[in-house]
C-alpha cells in the first residue's frame, strides 16, 4: 500500500467496506459532542463552543450508541494483537470505556495527559481543566499486545518533567498542548501535539505497521506514523481538513525524502 491513503466521507461507510483484521494499531479521537452544550477559552474570551454539526450532542443515550458503534468497528479491524488508542475528556471518555467493557475490549492502561500549558477557566466557577484521558486497549482478552518497554523506559522526553531517565515510564505525561509551529499549514479546533502520537505510536507499534484514524481531524496521527515509519489510513468527513492532513502528510514525506 501506499505511504498514507485518506477517505473524505463519513468514517462508519469507510470503515463498513474494510475488511477484518486491517491494522495494527487505532487511534481515535471521537467527537467530544459539546458543541451546542459548552464554552471555552478562546484568545482570552469565554465563547460558546461550535466545531460543526459533527460535535453536536444528540443526548446521553445517543452519544453512547455513536461511541459504542464506531468502537465495534474498530475492534473488528484490529488485527488479532492490535491496540486501540481513544482520547477524550470527561464528555466522551467514560461512555467510550463503557462501551469497551460491554464490547469485551480488554483495557490495559488509561493515560492522563498533563496540559502544563493549558488554557484558563474564565468563569472562575470550578477547577481549570489541564488535562484528557487516553484509553489504551487491546482487540479482547485473549489476544496479545506489543510494547515497547526499552523505549518508553530509556527514551529521551525532555519536556516531560514527571519522566525520569531510566525509570520506568508512568500513566501521567507531561506533554504542551498543540504548539503554533504544528498549525502552520492550518488548525483544527481538537488537533493533538505531534509529541503525544509519537510517544503512542512508538510505544505500541512495530516498524511499518498500519495505523488508523477514524477521525483523522488535520492528521497528527499520519504526520507521527510517516515520521516513525509506519503507514497510515484516515478518515474525516470534512472535506477542509481531509485538505490540510494531506498538505500535513506530504510536507514531512517530503521533509523525510531530503533526510535521506
């Protein structure tokens, strides 16, 4: 296959037309679904939360069937020792761990990404929020999961100021949020530090293992698995950032090209 390959369309059509066991490892960052029930800081204003239709709450229950039907496709297309990633705040994190324990989908840590660099609480009503969660999981009980220990234990992670060199890496990171040189060729309102992918992918997969994405966003998935020398598969069902992953992708193919 080819270095990446992306679907502008809807991830549940994309994904119904794939076959089993395609990847070896997942990475999700599904619709936190607040877009019509919350607010944010944005350039130090409270403004009211609107990504797009795609974020829109439909309600408890529905939310929990969207996470949990995406979730079973998934499971389907790990390979029989593949991992799932799934990222989250607290809108969406614990339905989707939820639907993993009914799916039989077999948890193996939760990750709490540390933001030192997070935006303030402007309302000055409850605690600030700094950080998400991530769900690592692998395809059920009986299958087996790579880590790679040595990496994660030896590796250099100078910004992460809880990861001590040589001891052993542990369930909290210390990782900024997405820094402004990452947004150059465009932004998405939910975009992921490059850092964060590499350490999950460099952590869970083998070289030139297939990695996918079934809400691809601007890409940071693909951008950290063509860096680390994996391929990559995404989906997003808007066109504009479907766009600005692929300018993402083929900037560090050709940035790896002049490497060589």
């Amino acid at each position: 296959m080819a270095d990446y390959t992306i679907y502008n369309d809807d991830t549940f059509s994309v994904m119904s037309q794939m076959p089993d066991e395609s990847f070896d490892m997942i990475f999700a960052d599904p619709p936190y679904m607040i877009s019509n029930v919350g607010t944010s800081c944005q350039n130090g204003k409270l403004v009211k939360i609107n990504k797009g239709k795609w974020d829109a709450c439909q309600g408890a229950e529905a939310n929990f069937e969207f996470h949990k039907r995406w979730l079973k496709e998934c499971q389907r297309l790990l390979k029989k020792d593949g991992t799932l990633w799934v990222s989250g705040t607290y809108h969406s994190i614990h339905p989707c761990g939820y639907a993993m324990q009914q799916l039989g989908i077999h948890i193996l840590n939760e990750i709490v990404w540390f933001k030192p660099n997070a935006s303030p609480n402007l309302s000055c009503k409850y605690f600030t929020a700094s950080h998400e969660s991530l769900i690592w999981a692998r395809k059920n009980y009986k299958s087996k999961h790579y880590f790679n220990y040595a990496a994660m234990k030896d590796g250099n992670f100078p910004k992460d100021t809880l990861k001590k060199p040589n001891k052993q890496m542990r369930t909290v990171w210390v990782i900024p949020a997405t820094p402004q040189e990452e947004k150059k060729l465009g932004r998405h309102p939910t975009q992921k530090p490059l850092a964060l992918l590499e350490r999950i992918i460099q952590a869970s997969t083998k070289p030139d293992a297939i990695v996918f994405d079934p809400f691809m966003g601007s890409g940071t998935t693909g951008v950290a698995a063509l860096k680390l020398g994996r391929k990559f598969v995404g989906v997003d069902s808007e066109k504009a950032y479907c766009e600005l992953a692929e300018k993402r992708l083929n900037a560090i193919l050709a940035q790896l090209s002049l490497a060589i």
